[in-house]
C-alpha cells in the first residue's frame, strides 16, 4: 500500500541554557516553542528567524530545531 505525506504544520523550536544544576553541574535546558510556522517555509527562513528571536532571549541558545507534522494517507 502506498502513502502520502503532507506536510500540514511547523513549529520552530529554540533550546535555551537557562542554569546549571549545582549538584551535577549539567546545563539545565529548556525549550522555547513558537507553533503555526508556515510548512512551505524554507529551512533557512525559519533558522534566519530561529537566531533572531534567539538574540531576544536572556538565556543562551543551546540548538534550533524545526518541527513538521504530516499527514498521511493511502493512495
């Protein structure tokens, strides 16, 4: 049986240091989640904007990451 994907929802992810555990020392990560990013935007485009939004932050940017849902379905 053959499937198709479509993409139908993005979302941009930004991975921040926000402290450190005093017990370990491991960085203490969390993630920042901007939904509803457009699906046929270019990788480049949502990174471009990932740094920006990044340069706003108080906390250090650990990552960017982008998140595409799919549906799919039988052909």
């Amino acid at each position: 049986m053959a499937i198709n994907a479509t993409k139908y929802d993005s979302d941009l992810v930004l991975k921040v240091q926000t402290d450190t555990d005093p017990g370990t020392g491991e960085p203490i990560v969390r993630l920042r989640r901007y939904t509803r990013v457009k699906p046929e935007a270019t990788h480049e485009a949502v990174h471009t904007v990932g740094e920006a939004i990044a340069g706003l932050q108080l906390h250090p940017l650990v990552d960017i990451t982008r998140q595409d849902d799919l549906r799919l379905e039988s052909v």
